[in-house]
C-alpha cells in the first residue's frame, strides 16, 4: 500500500503565525485526516486554508487512485485535481451573479424570458433566483448523457422539464436539474459554451489555473479517482464519473475538478467582497446578496433540515446544527459541499476559506458526522 509522505505535513509555524492560525490545531487537523486515511474511511484527501488572499497551509494525503480495475495505484499530491461533485454549483451559479451585474439577465425575472420554450408544462413562473435558491419545482429532473455533447438535444431536454410542485412553494435540493438550467442561460444570453464563459470570465481572470470545468483530456493523468465506501474499509469505483465524457461534460452541477488550493482561493475573492489579486469579480453588493440566507429557517425537503439557502451556496444561519460548515462556525458563515465527499467553508467574520476534498463517497449519517468533525477543528484553528 502507498503510504503518505511525511514531508507533507512539515508546517511553517513562522507563517501560521503570521496569519493568526493556530499550529498545533492545524496539526490535531492533519493527524485526524491521516488517521481517517489509514482506516481506509476513503483512500485519499487534500486540505488547504486560506486568509487575506493566501493559502497559508495545504497538506494532501493517502492515495489518488487505488489499484484497481486495471488503473495503478497513484499517491496524492500537490497537482492532483479532485472532483468536486456539488461544489461545482457556486462557481456555474457565479456565472449568473456577473451577468446581472453586466445587466444581461434579471435574477427575479422567469427563465423563460431568455429561453422562450422553457415555458413549457407551466414553467413560466419558474425565475431565475428559484434555479438559484433550489425552489425551482423540478428537484429529481436530470438530462441524458447524449445531451452532453449534443446541445440541440441539451434544451430540449430541460425546456421538457416538468413540475413536481409549484416554484418558490418549497425548497429542495435539485442535485443536477437547476444548474443544467443555469448552464443553459448562460449559452443563450452570452451565445457562448458554459464551459467556456465560466473559464473565460471566472477562473482565467482569478489565476484559478488548477481549477476546470469542463476538463482537457490532456491532463486527466492528474485526476483523483471518483469511489464509493460500499463496506468499511472497500471502496468501488464510480465509473460513470470517472470516463472520458464525464471529464469533458463539465456538469454545472456536478462536474467540476480543482485542487483545493484553488478552490479555496475562489473563496477568498467572495470574502474579499469580489476582488482578488487585483482583478474586481463581483461588486460588494452582489457578493453579500449572493451570500445571505434567503430561505431562512425553512426546511429543505431534501436534507430534511434547513440549508440556509444563498444564491448558489448555503449559509450557517443560527439553527443548532448545519450540514457541512461546522456547528461553531460564524452565522454568515457559507459554503457548498459534494456529495459524500467533501466541503468548503468561507468565514466573513475572520476571513478564512477552508476546503477539504475526499475521493470516495461516505454515505449519511457518518459523512454528516464526519464534516461537523473536521469543521470544527478547521475553525478550531483560526485565532
């Protein structure tokens, strides 16, 4: 078995300082991920926090990919890029948030305003800020995989989308429906791929080079395997997210790959109210209207417990517990998790991005049990 590089885990005290992080927190933080890796709970994983616009530690561990189904076994590392799963909306969903603020779109105007046929089997009502605040109404809709590459068939696909509730009466979790709508908002107002707009004016202007969407197959030798625990200690690959067409898809909701380096520094431009190496994103206000809790206290039908829902991430808010961002985190506090695997949290109130990426599914309660964990000892860390 491949072990983990000690090196890894050398810490520079002098700049943890610096930027007011704990040392020994971050090491308590290290160790438990290393010893979550040598129980075999997933075989890989990488961390990385970030203040002021820095990453001020990273660590990866365990292993990228197993030796299995005829692919070597591969050590994580500082290049690896990891799939995002969900984590990928905030990012499709910030398309959006620049457009209005380009006044191309309305965020309170229906979608069929942009894409006329949406319409169809009584969508008119369906608005933007629904697709955004997942209370569109189509929660389990999906598209075939033909449609990846096929765009005729793409629209025709989700203008045939149909109601299971009327939109804006409930909030649930559209794990992949709403952000296929995004992606095809954004090809109909700017008449560009969403990939390509998404890189183009997000992640090339951020200097985001380790984070894809939509990614090129000349570098999938980077690529963290895609598995899911299926008994303790066994992991099975995850074919259908772990192909070829899958890489290139870019699914908006779903399909993204960074490393956590980056993912972390696309929080720090929201934290840093839209700016970030000098390069102006989003204005202050977009930010703060995107990172509020919108849905308040209201039960996410999904989840079954409130989400908190911002414009494409989700906020602390001040219930009890909260999925994924950690039970002491701030109330502003926001964020966005993949599906058993990972999350991301942005503090307002200390300035701190903390990203955590894990390459094999961990099936509820014990992954809900496992973030609040890890979580609260990233916040742990922060002085």
């Amino acid at each position: 078995m491949l072990k983990t590089d000690p090196s890894k885990f050398v810490i520079d005290k002098a700049r943890l300082k610096h930027f007011a992080i704990d040392g020994p927190a971050v090491s308590r933080l290290y160790a438990r991920i290393e010893a979550d890796v040598a129980a075999n709970l997933y075989p890989g994983a990488a961390v990385a926090m970030a203040r002021h616009g820095e990453i001020v530690t990273a660590a990866t561990f365990g292993q990228a990919r197993l030796c299995q189904d005829g692919q070597p076994a591969k050590a994580a590392d500082s290049d690896t890029l990891w799939l995002l799963y969900s984590q990928t909306k905030p990012v499709t969903s910030c398309a959006l948030w620049i457009l209005a603020e380009l006044g191309r779109l309305s965020l309170h105007t229906p979608v069929a305003f942009y894409i006329p046929e949406f319409a169809r089997h009584g969508k008119e009502n369906v608005t933007v800020y629904h697709l955004l605040t997942h209370q569109s109404g189509f929660p389990n809709a999906n598209v075939p995989e033909a449609a990846w590459s096929d765009k005729a068939l793409l629209r025709q696909t989700i203008c045939d989308f149909k109601l299971d509730w009327q939109p804006g009466s409930q909030v649930s979790y559209h794990s992949y429906a709403s952000h296929w709508v995004q992606a095809l908002l954004i090809e109909a107002i700017t008449g560009c791929d969403f990939r390509t707009y998404i890189t183009s004016e997000i992640l090339q202007p951020l200097q985001l080079r380790n984070f894809f969407v939509g990614l090129p197959l000349h570098i999938v030798s980077r690529v963290a395997g895609a598995y899911e625990c299926v008994a303790p200690g066994e992991h099975q690959r995850l074919i259908d997210f772990d192909k070829a067409d899958f890489y290139a898809s870019g699914m908006p909701g779903a399909g993204g790959y960074a490393t956590a380096d980056d993912l972390a520094l696309f929080y720090q431009m929201l934290l840093a109210n839209g700016s970030f190496k000098g390069v102006r994103l989003l204005s202050p206000d977009m930010v703060r209207y995107a990172t509020r809790n919108h849905t308040e206290d209201r039960l996410d039908q999904f989840f079954g417990s409130p989400m908190h829902r911002g414009l494409g991430v989700h906020v602390r808010g001040n219930t009890p517990t909260i999925r994924g961002l950690g039970s002491t985190a701030s109330p502003d506090t926001f964020g966005h998790g993949g599906v058993g695997t990972s999350y991301t949290f942005a503090d307002p109130l200390s300035g701190v991005s903390f990203s955590y990426l894990t390459n094999s599914r961990l099936s509820d309660p014990a992954h809900s049990k496992r973030l609040d964990e890890i979580m609260t000892m990233a916040h742990a860390a922060v002085i």
